[in-house]
C-alpha cells in the first residue's frame, strides 16, 4: 500500500505539471456554434468544412440559412456567431454598417482575392467587338434584348440578396440594359448553359473564385475604374449627379467575421477561425466539389478535409 502509493506519486506530480498550462486555459462552451449558410456553393461547403473542424475540436456545431445581407445584422447580436465569406463586392457596405454598429468584428481576410462583376463567355467578344469594356457592352445592348425586356438588353443578375445596386449603375451610366434578377445560383448557370449551346449573346452576374472558370472560358465587363465612396458620393465615377458609376472592387478582399463574444465563448474555435486562411484555387474546388461533381454540400466538405488534411491540421495546432 505505502509503496504503491509512493510510486505513484511521480506519474500524478507529472499529470499535475501537464494539466497546469491546460487548466489556465477556459475551455470552449459546450453551446453549439451557430454558422450561417447561403445561396452559392463555395460559401456552404467552407461553412461545412469550418463546422466539420469545429466537431473534431469537440466543439456542437448549428447550421442555419440565412439572408447573405441580414447576416452582418444577426453576427453583430450573437444570433449567428461568425460568417465565411464576407465578399468586398457584394456584402463589403453591410459588413462595414455593422462593424460601425458594434458587436461584430473583421477575423481576418482570406489569402483569396475576389471579384463579382458583370460577365460575359468568350464568344459574346465575337459578337460584340469592344468588349470588355462598357460602353461597346451598350452599343451592343439590343442584341442582349428578351421578349422581358422589351427594346432593352438584359443584365441578368444574380439573387437579390447579392449585389444590390446594378440598375443604379445602369441609370447612372446611362446603359440601355435592363437588370432581371435570377432567383438562384443555379438558374444563372443553367441560362449560361442554354445561351452557350445556341451561341447566344448574354451578360450575366459572375464571380472570382467560383467554379465557372474551369468550366467557361469569358471575362468580366470593363466598367469605369472602381472608386472607394462611389457608392455614397456622387463626385466619384464619370457622372458627377450619381452614385453607383463606377465597377465593383476587381481586386476584393474576402474576409471572415466573427461576432465579439465568440473569443470568449470559445476560446479554442475562435483561435483556429483567426488562423483559417483559403486561396483562389481551394474555394473554385469547394463550389467545384457541388456545381459540377454533384455532391451534397456536408459530403463535399468531408471529402475536402480527407483531400486537404495539411492545409487544416496546421490551424488546430
Ligand atoms: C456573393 N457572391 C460571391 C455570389 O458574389
């Protein structure tokens, strides 16, 4: 009895010495962490990933669909805890709106560099000689006309949630286009299908990084160089009476955000959110994984994590 308890001493006095570092530490919530998800691929499968990472942590994971503007509202009350891909383009005004109103912060950007602008297939250049830039776009405007859109062409664009402000950029610059919102990612890509097939002109909302690239060959319209404030000040861009005349970031940030109690809820999760970093070829391979390999989103991001295992293991460690 004395000697066995003798002899354990060591391992114990060892355990204790271990557990100190550790036990200085705050352990994260046993409280799931509630991510946001979407309506385009890349963004639901990083959430996937990021939640999957979370789980391996230890950590209850919630996921919940939401508006991909209203999000910055909900991170900044703690409804949602932390948001993938803040987009400069599309969500750069509302992010900074709640970042202004307090409760949400910037976690860090992302190693990717962003663009969502008007697009066009590489045959639409055939058609339309002066493309990319804007104003041989509008000269060509009737060819891009539909029955919807009478006289006008047509811009179509992406869900409304996303870029709110393209029929403002075409009354500002005076294009006769016409903005058609499609109600899904997919509904755009299956229009670029059918006009590719028949080798239509069309003009249509589109992104970098996403997986378009790998599959069509096209670029982005050319539109009077982008502005800081030309959205809020009329000065900016080529008419001096309106906002909104001048071309989306071609060089975006893509960020993460997190809402302020997170660091303190889970200290460990939160950590590892400040290390993730993705790149232009990793996120076009996420929406890759769905759009075009047909895997449901939670698979794809299991099969991302089995295929990156480098990547992710050096942001737990
Ligand atoms: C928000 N999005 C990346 C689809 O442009």
């Amino acid at each position: 009895m004395q000697l066995r308890t003798h002899k354990a001493l060591p391992t114990m006095a060892l355990g204790a010495v271990l557990a100190a570092p550790l036990a200085a530490q705050a352990e994260d919530s046993g409280d799931p962490i509630v991510i946001p998800i979407h309506n385009w691929n890349s963004q639901i499968v990083m959430s996937h990933v990021v939640g999957q990472i979370f789980e391996q942590m230890g950590n209850n994971v919630e996921y919940v669909s939401t508006d991909s503007q209203a999000v910055y509202e909900a991170v900044r009350l703690g409804d949602v805890h932390l948001e993938m891909e803040v987009w400069e383009g599309a969500f750069g005004a509302s992010f900074n709106e709640a970042l202004e109103k307090g409760g949400l912060h910037d976690a860090g950007d992302h190693d990717a560099v962003t663009r969502e602008d008007w697009w066009y297939p590489e045959y639409v250049a055939e058609l339309c000689p002066g493309l990319p830039d804007w104003e041989a776009l509008n000269g060509c405007a009737d060819m891009f006309a539909t029955p919807e859109t009478g006289d006008q062409g047509r811009f179509l664009g992406g869900p409304v949630d996303w870029l709110k402000h393209d029929q403002e950029r075409v009354d500002a610059l005076g294009m006769n286009f016409k903005v058609v919102n499609a109600g899904s990612a997919s509904a755009l890509w299956a229009e670029l299908a059918a006009a590719e097939k028949r080798g239509e002109p069309i003009v249509l909302f589109n992104w970098t990084p996403n997986f378009i690239e790998a599959v069509y060959p096209g670029a982005f319209v050319e539109f009077p160089e982008h502005e800081p404030g030309c959205d809020k000040d009329s000065s900016k861009g080529p008419n001096p009476d309106e906002t909104y005349d001048c071309a989306n970031p071609p060089n975006g940030y893509l960020k993460k955000a997190a809402w302020d109690g997170m660091e303190e809820t889970w200290p460990a999760a939160y950590e590892m959110l400040t290390k993730i970093s993705f790149t232009n070829p990793q996120i076009a391979e996420m929406a890759k994984l769905v759009d075009i390999d047909e895997l449901e989103p939670e698979e794809a991001a299991t099969v991302w994590l089995e295929e990156n295992e480098n990547v992710w293991q050096a942001w737990i460690n």
